[in-house]
C-alpha cells in the first residue's frame, strides 16, 4: 500500500506543477515575457525534483523517483539551456542529499539522458501526440538498456539486478511521462483553440461592423449621386458647375465601390485565381463538415466525378462551399441528408449542395443574399451575401432550388477549366443567368 501511496505522491510532484505552468501562465499573455516564463518553469520544475527526491518510492530494495522528467520536460518543450541549469540544480541537490556515493553512475546516466532527450527535442515538436508518446517510450527505453547493459551501480551487486532495476525504472518512468505528455498536450490543445476562437471571434465582429457600416452608409450615398446627377443633367449650369459635379459623382462612385470591396468582407488581399479540383474541394468540405453533421444527425452523402476543375481562389471557394453545406445543415433541425454533387454542363461545372431541410417559399428565396437576411435566432445574414459575390467575381453564379417542407439545392455554376488548353484557359460562355 505505501508503494501505491508513494506513487501518487510522486505523481502528484511531477503533474501540479505542470498543471500550474499551464493553466495559470503560459497562455494567459503573460508568457510573452521569456525570461519571466524560464524562470517560473525553472522554478517549479526544482520544486518537483526537489519533492520527488525528498519522498522516494521503494520498490524491492530499490528507490525511484522522478527527477529526470522535470529535465526532458525543460527539453522537449522548453530549452536546451533550461534543461542544463535544472540538471546542475539536481546534481546539487543529489550532492547536498546523498553525498559522492554512486556519483559515476548517476553521472553517466545523466548525460544520457541529456544527449538522448536533446536529440529527440530536435524533432519532438513536429511529432503527432502519438508519435511524441511512442519516440519518448522508445528513447527512454533505449536509455535503460544501454545503462543496464554497459554501467554498473554501487547499489546492484549483479548484472540482472542492474537490469531488474533499469527495467523498473522504465516503467515507472514511461508511466509516469506518458501521462504527463497527455496533460500537457491537452492543455497545449485547449490553449490553441481558445486562442484560434478569440482570432475568428475577432475577425466576426470587424467583418460584421465593417459589413454594416457600408451597408448604412450605402444608401444615402445613392440617393446622394441621384440628386447630383439630376442637377448634372440641368441646362443652366455653368462649364465649371458641371465639371464639380462631374468629380462629385466620380468620387462618389469611387467611394462606392470601396464599400462593395468591403461587402465582400474577409475576403483575403492577396486572393490569387488558381485552378481548383473540385471532388478535392468538396472531398475536403465533407470532411470540415462531418462532425457538425454528425451532431445534428445530418449523413452526408458525395457524389463526384474525378477530374473537375474550375478557376478561383481556393480559400475563397472552400468559404462558399462550406457556408451552403452549413446552412443546409442547419435548415434540418431534425437531421436528414446532404448531398454533395457535381457534374459537367456542357463547357460548366455544376456544383449542387442539397438538403432535405425546412425548404423555402418563392419569397424567401428572392431575399437570399440580402445582407443581414435570416431566420436564424443567431444568425448573421451575411453567409449567403458573401458566397454570391465571390462566384460572380468569377463570372460564376448560384441557383437556388427549393420548395417548402421538401429542401433545398443550391447550384454553383462555374466556367469549367479545360484540360486540352491548359490550366490557365477557361471557357466563355454567353448565357449567365446571375442570382
Ligand atoms: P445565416 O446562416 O447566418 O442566417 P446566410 O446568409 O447563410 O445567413 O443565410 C440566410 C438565410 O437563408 C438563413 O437564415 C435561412 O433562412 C436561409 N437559408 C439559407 N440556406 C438555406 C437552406 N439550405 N434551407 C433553408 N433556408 C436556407
Ligand atoms: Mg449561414
């Protein structure tokens, strides 16, 4: 029972201060002062060492204790150079609490692990959670065997109690550090997309303020030009008169079309027309979409020939595929299907996202891509504006197709690239018929 309760103890050295680096500093703005956050991480990983080779556990005869994780710690997600100095505080520490005895052994053990974790800290970050747990076991284990097998200690008098020993360590070691890699990696995790949420947040009310300012501001603006325009056309202006208003209108005009620039919103300034798979596209709106299907209990089905492509912006169209596969979600409360297809029309690709939703009467389907047009209590009304004005920026267009309690499709339309004439030609066409 004591070796259980050591365990935790040991255990619980090793995770509070973790727990409080974590959730108290890093991520909270502060850690952006570097040598404050070395310092914090410096001190509490002494304090766990400290405590874990105060309150050993006993195993056999043997004592562990978990004094190198605050070391590979400091390594793999800090520094080399914070690895060192708390390397040097334990070495103190070992000193000051045992005294010589054994020193070779620890030593050489130390600058193992010192090498080998350095090693690993070189690619560790770009490793997958599961790739990070399974080179740290594989590391540390390789670690052991090479102590076990080329060092001896004071306290194994033979070879397979060195090697009982080192494979004890291991265990307890790799336990103990696969937790803590998971604690860490969570918190790291919820840490990302907490920052990654305020980012979007953030972005949501500029594009949204920037959206109605310009639609306000839009309005008057026309009815401002008419008048010009009608005095513009009046016989008894002077030459001078005229030409005032001639620069009155332009400029109007010219504030105009700043606002359509900003009616088009989050669209990115450095938005480059590319050509575009489109089963690749919407093979990758199924997969963005599929766990907020799954919580409205929405399958969704894909239908796609290979080879498809069209000309536009990649984000850009990505945006307009998921806002249509996301309203066609959510118009199906009580779940239902959504269908992803898309197919040749002559010199067009079709793109139909389709829902067996709520459905929409004539009227309201004439109000889609109304700026500020919903029905949702949390809606924005701007999805639709938005994806309308990206497909005619590319000579494209959206039909919609609904009938009330049935559903609704939704049809991109867009010149389709021809493989002959190369990547960069795309067809012209006579007859758009624009939403
Ligand atoms: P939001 O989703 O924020 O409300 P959108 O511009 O994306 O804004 O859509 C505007 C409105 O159009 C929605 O509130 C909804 O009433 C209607 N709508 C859009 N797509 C569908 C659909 N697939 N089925 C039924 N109604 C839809
Ligand atoms: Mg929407």
């Amino acid at each position: 029972m004591t070796l259980f309760r050591d365990l935790i103890h040991n255990l619980f050295y090793i995770i509070t201060p973790v727990f409080l680096y974590y959730t108290f500093w890093s991520g909270s703005g502060l850690e952006r002062h570097r040598k404050m956050s070395a310092l914090i991480f410096f001190a509490l990983g002494s304090a766990s060492m400290l405590l874990s080779m105060m309150f050993p556990v006993e195993i056999s005869g043997f004592k562990f204790d978990y004094r190198y994780l605050a070391v590979i710690f400091a390594m793999l997600y800090g520094s080399w150079i914070l690895a060192l100095a708390l390397m040097l505080t334990q070495f103190v520490f070992r000193i000051l609490m045992v005294g010589p005895h054994d020193v070779a052994f620890y030593l050489y053990f130390s600058v193992l692990v010192f090498i080998g974790f350095y090693l690993l800290s070189r690619h560790y970050q770009t490793f997958s959670v599961k790739k990070k747990m399974t080179s740290y076991a594989g590391l540390l284990a390789i670690l052991c065997s090479l102590s076990a097998v080329f060092s001896s200690s004071r306290f194994a008098d033979s070879r397979l109690e060195m090697l009982i020993y080192m494979g004890q360590f291991f265990l307890i070691y790799a336990g103990g550090s696969i937790l803590l890699i998971y604690l860490v990696e969570r918190l790291l995790d919820s840490q990302r997309m907490k920052a990654d949420l305020r980012k979007s947040e953030q972005l949501r009310t500029v594009s949204e303020l920037a959206a109605s300012v310009a639609h306000e501001v839009r309005n008057p603006m026309t009815v401002a030009r008419g008048f010009v325009q009608l005095i513009h056309s009046s016989p008894s202006l002077t030459d001078s008169e005229r030409k005032y208003l001639q620069l009155t209108m332009s400029e109007i005009d010219r504030a105009q079309h700043i606002i359509s620039d900003y009616l088009s919103l989050a669209k990115p300034k450095d938005s480059r027309l590319e050509t575009i798979s489109v089963s690749q596209a919407l093979d990758q709106v199924r997969h963005t979409i599929q766990a907020y299907a799954l919580m409205n209990n929405v399958s969704v089905f894909l239908d796609v020939p290979s080879g498809m492509k069209v000309r536009g912006d990649e984000k850009e169209l990505m945006q307009v595929l998921l806002n249509l596969a996301k309203n066609g979600i959510e118009a199906m409360p009580d779940g239902g299907k959504l269908f992803l297809t898309a197919s040749h029309a002559g010199e067009k690709v079709r793109m139909t996202i389709s829902d067996t939703g709520t459905g929409m009467t004539k009227d309201e389907v004439r109000q889609l891509g109304e700026a500020y047009y919903t029905t949702k209590e949390k809606g924005t009304g701007l999805g639709l504006m938005v994806s309308f004005s990206i497909i005619r920026s590319w000579g494209g267009q959206i039909d919609v197709k609904s009938a009330p309690g049935k559903g609704t499709a939704f049809t991109i339309v867009l010149p389709a690239v021809r493989e002959s004439a190369g990547l960069d030609q795309t067809v012209e066409s006579e007859d758009v018929n624009r939403v």
